[in-house]
C-alpha cells in the first residue's frame, strides 16, 4: 500500500510540474513577481494533492511527496513562491489533523529554510546538477531526521525506512532537474525571441504560404501597428499594392521551391507619398529536423541612409574630378608584429621598386631595407643605415600622415591609422596632380603678391610695401643703432609736362626714371618705391648721409643723360629735385624721418630745382 501511495504521489508530482511548464510556456507574459507567485501556487497545490493521496500510517502521520515540492519551490521559485507553497501546505495538513501537525509544520519550516539556504549557496540563476542533488539531499536528511526524531512510532520507521527516504531523494531529484532543464530551456526561449523581436533591423519568419508567424517590433511598427502579434497571420498582399506583392509572394515562394537562399537582395520600394526608400534583404530556407520545409525567415535593413550617401558621395566625386584626377588607393593591413598581412594591387603597384618585398608575411624592416637599397625614395639616402629603418619602422604604429616623394617624380600620401587590436591600417595615395596643382598655386600666389606689392606703371614697389618696409628698416635701425637713409624725388614741373606732351608721354617718363630708381637701389635691402604721383622715394638701410647724398647726385647725373626733352623746363630737359634725411635720436618714429627728407625736398624745389637738399644742411646746387 505505501509503494502504490508513492507512485500516486509521484504521478501528482509528474502532473503538476507538466501543468506548470505547459502554462509558464503560455504565459510568458507574466511579470517576474506573478511568475513566482504562480510557481509557488502550481507547487502549492501540488502538494496538496499530494498530501490528498497521501496514507497515513501511523495516527496522524502520513506518507507524501510534500517535501519534494516545497524544496522545489524554495530552490526554484525563492522566497515569495515558497512562502505560497508553504501556507498551502501547513494549511492542508493541519485540516488533516493527528497527532503529527506539529512535526509536519516542522518538517515544512525546514525543507523550505533548507531550500532556500541551497538557492542562495548556489545563486539564483545556476541550473547544474550539484543544484538539484543538494536540493534532493535536503529533503532526504529532514525525512531522515524526522524520522529519527519521531522513531516513537515504530511502524512508521519499519515503512518509511532507507528505501523510502531513497524514493523521496530521487522523486524531488528528478523534479528539480526537471524544472532546472525547463528554467534553462525558458531562458534561452526569451534570449531568442529577444534577440529576434528587439533587434534594429526587420526580422521575420513566414510559413510555407508566406504568412507572417513572428516578426519584431521594427516590423509591425513599420505597418502601423503596434504589437509584434497583429503581423501573425498577415501577407504581403494585406500589407503592399497588390503587384508589389505578388512579386515579393513569386519570389518567397522560389526561394522555397529551389532551397536557393537570397543574400543582400536590393530592392525599392515607393511609398504612397512617393519617397523612395531602399532595402536590403536576405532571404533563407526553413528546414525542420526531418528536413521537411516549413517556412522560410528573412532579414530586411533600411539602406535608405546609406544610399542617400552614396548618391552624395558620387555626385561630390563628379564635382571633384572637375579639378584632379581621379586616385586609386593602395590599401595594406600590418599586424601587431610589424608584418604585412593583406595589401592590395594598387599598394604594390605604388611603389615598384620594393613591390616584390611587399607580399604577405613580410616584415616591415625587410620592405623598409628594400626601399633604401633600391634608391625607391629621393628623402632617404642609399647610405641610410638601421637606425633610420628602425626608426621609420616605429612609425608603423602611431597614426600618422606622411607625404612621400619618389624617384620616378611621383608624390604619395601615406595615411596611417591603429585599430584596436594593435594592427595597422595604411592607405597610400597618389597625389602627383595635388602637389603639382599646389606649386602651382605656390607660384601665382607669389606672382600675385609682387603684383599687389608693385606700382603697376614703373614696376618698382608701391606706397603700402614703403610703408611696412620704412617701419620695420626704422625699428631695426634703433635696435642695432645702424645707419638708415632716405631719399625723396619729386619730378620738376612735371604737371606742365604732362600738359604740353600728353599723358602718354608722362606716363612714359615716370617709367623711365622708375627704371633709374631700379638702377640705383642695387643692394637686397634698398627699396626704390613711387611715393605717390610724381613722387618717388629710396630707403637705404645701413647707409649714412654721405653715401646717400652719392646717389642722390648719381640719380640726378643720370636723369640728365637721358636728356628727356621738357620745354616748359629752365633746362630744357626733365630733372628731379631730391630730399635726403638720415637716422637721428631725434627721431621718434618713421613718420619723422619721412618729414625731414619732406623737408628737405622742399628746400631743393624752393631753391631753384634740379638740386640734392639733405635734412638741416647746406643745400648742394646743380
């Protein structure tokens, strides 16, 4: 009689574990809190019905499987659900009665402390087998010390035994691997179905007649709806203008027929407000382990964005391949240890001096002495020794652009970049076209500052460049306490010049006396500069008064045999009047020095023209 009460038992055990699986499955909605409730009440009743089918063979003690499903529920389910278990249980046994209540509350109290004590010694979420054997051992050694405890009853102890304590041991045993095994199978249930609902881009997996069966949220948010279950059952016929969906229906269903997989599939689709939008979809054949086909799952991404960035990309190439030719890139990946491990055919073709030494597995130290040996550079020397292998080696490994003249007349740009593992990724480019664009934009850069810094009719510097040049000669002339001439010439009656021989002929003159003016200021630092109309100016850094006061007389000689006709002149030809001043402590600023050779030109003209006046000094005649 006992044996058949504990197959029942175990029977009520097998049925209520199977229940529990069937509606946790089910019920997967459930919140973390009503699904320990509702373990701890599934185990609960269990034990109840248990206790029901229980026999009692001694007075009021009784023969169950109680203990398995409190241990269960304790190991498994934590506190909240061994708490509903437990009062059900004590609930149930004491409306039994007997003189074993108070020894069967005991009995609860412990399985269910002792069960809690092994999920916390082996953690909430273990599922291993040590886990299930110390919660069957639990239940064997409080069976085992009630039993012991309670050896007044005589044929209890003759019934329950070693044999039955073995039988509780290997029921809650095979209970608690089974609910191990089901949470295990649950969890990794949850991580698929997370993994498939959650994901960024749109999954979904179609029966036999490309019905939708799951998608993820992505999914049904792009058809309007709001829950990954109203796509259940749906077509694409129910989703698209009915042409778009036949093709996508004809095309499922190849796929199906062939077993033939699509991979990276692009495809448009026009919506209804006529934006255009781009996806990429793979498409795989659904098997099931009898190798009958059931379906099929695909994975859709919007390349929408990506797209739009190609078009730019293209439509900003077009743009640039107004002003450069168009580069092919070398592309080449070095490992951690300085060896090359992949490079392109652009990459050995851009240096092909050392392109043999440039083949995966090489060392960055035996390409390096490849281009020193073969003259591959114009920057390095033949005679480059280790240390400059070493050292550009080095360079491998920080991220880096260089610019790299070869000997064939070509430039390359050497970008460099580390990834995260220590390899490095270099991409070489030709950029001959650049450099040459650059020097060229280097020279009419200079051309078009000596164009901004020269008087456009004599061709010798204009008013802005004596002013910076009188400032900066003035203060390093303080600094060094050096000499600093200058000189100022004004064309005499050169407005009645202009008036008796036109404009033209002026023009021509001033020309001429500019070219003087060249003549004279031979040294790097003199500057020869038109001062503004008529007037024009010398700057003679490190020259001091009798030196300027030379060739001031040498303009003036030389003017004079040039013999420029100028009728309206006493001398019958063009002659310059000169105003020299030189360096004073005086001086405060570059404005003084301006003023006294000013001053001194005045002096020249009020004395009669055609003379050299230097700054408070007799004036020199003709």
């Amino acid at each position: 009689m006992p044996w058949q009460v504990l197959i029942g038992n175990l029977a009520a055990v097998s049925l209520v574990i199977s229940v529990w699986m069937h509606l946790h499955y089910n019920l997967y909605r459930l919140s973390k809190v009503q699904a320990k409730l509702g373990f701890g009440l599934m185990m609960g009743l269990g034990a109840v019905l248990s206790m029901i089918l229980s026999v009692e063979i001694d007075s009021g003690y009784y023969l169950d499987l109680r203990s398995t499903l409190l241990a269960v529920s304790a190991v498994y389910g934590g506190p909240l659900a061994v708490l509903v278990t437990g009062a059900f249980t004590s609930v149930q046994r004491i409306s039994m009665g007997g003189g074993g209540v108070e020894p069967a509350l005991i009995s609860i109290s412990l399985v269910s402390v002792l069960g809690l004590t092994v999920r916390f010694l082996f953690g909430r979420g273990s599922a291993d087998v040590k886990k299930a054997l110390a919660c069957a051992v639990t239940v064997a050694a409080v069976s085992l010390a009630m039993s012991i405890f309670h050896r007044g009853g005589g044929s209890y102890i003759a019934i329950v035994g070693l044999a039955v304590i073995g039988v509780k041991f290997a029921a809650t045993f095979a209970a608690a691997s089974v609910i191990a095994h089901f949470h295990a199978f649950t969890l990794e249930r949850d991580i698929l179905k997370a993994a498939l609902t959650q994901a960024p881009d749109f999954h979904y997996v179609k029966d036999r007649n490309s019905r939708f069966v799951v998608t993820n949220l992505n999914v049904a948010r792009n058809h309007d709806r709001t829950k990954s279950s109203e796509m259940v059952g749906l077509t694409d016929f129910d989703l698209y203008p009915s042409e778009m969906a036949q093709a996508f229906f004809d095309r499922e269903q190849e796929i199906m027929a062939t077993g033939e997989p699509i991979v990276d599939f692009e495809e448009p689709l026009v919506e209804e407000n006529g934006r255009e939008r781009w996806f990429l979809t793979s498409k795989v054949p659904l098997r099931n382990r009898h190798g009958d086909l059931i379906g099929l799952s695909g994975v859709t991404r919007d390349i929408t964005e990506k797209k739009r960035l190609v078009q730019d990309a293209l439509d900003s190439k077009n743009v640039l391949s107004q002003a450069m030719t168009e580069m092919s890139d070398g592309l080449a990946m070095f490992n951690p240890e300085g060896r090359l491990v992949f490079c392109n055919d652009q990459y050995r073709a851009a240096f092909p001096r050392s392109a043999d030494a440039r083949q995966p597995g090489a060392d960055i130290t035996d390409i390096l002495q490849a281009v020193v040996r073969n003259g591959e550079r114009i920057d390095v020397s033949p005679d480059a020794g280790e240390d400059w292998i070493e050292a550009s080696a080095m360079q491998l490994f920080l991220t880096h652009d260089s610019e790299i003249p070869m000997f064939d007349g070509r430039w390359l740009r050497q970008r460099t970049r580390l990834a995260a593992d220590g390899s490095a990724l270099v991409v070489v480019s030709d950029i001959t076209s650049m450099k040459h664009s650059e020097e060229r934009l280097t020279q009419l850069a200079l051309k078009m500052k000596g164009l901004a810094d020269t008087d456009a009719l004599t061709g010798i510097a204009n008013r802005r460049v004596f002013n910076e040049a009188i400032a900066e000669e003035f203060a390093r002339a303080r600094r060094a306490e050096s000499p600093l001439s200058l000189l100022l010439i004004d064309v005499d009656h050169f407005k009645a010049y202009n008036d008796t021989y036109g404009h033209l002929k002026g023009d021509n003159c001033l020309r001429i006396i500019g070219g003087i003016l060249r003549s004279i200021a031979k040294r790097p630092r003199d500057l020869a500069a038109r001062f503004g109309g008529e007037e024009f100016a010398i700057l003679l850094p490190g020259t001091d008064r009798d030196g300027a006061l030379r060739l001031a007389e040498t303009l003036r000689s030389t003017l004079k045999r040039h013999a420029i006709p100028h009728s309206e002149s006493s001398k019958a030809i063009v002659t310059v009047s000169i105003g020299v001043a030189n360096m004073s402590d005086t001086f405060l600023s570059s404005a003084d020095l301006v003023g006294a050779a000013d001053e001194a030109l005045y002096a020249a003209k009020k004395h009669g023209r055609d003379r050299v006046e230097a700054a408070a000094d007799q004036a020199r005649a003709a």
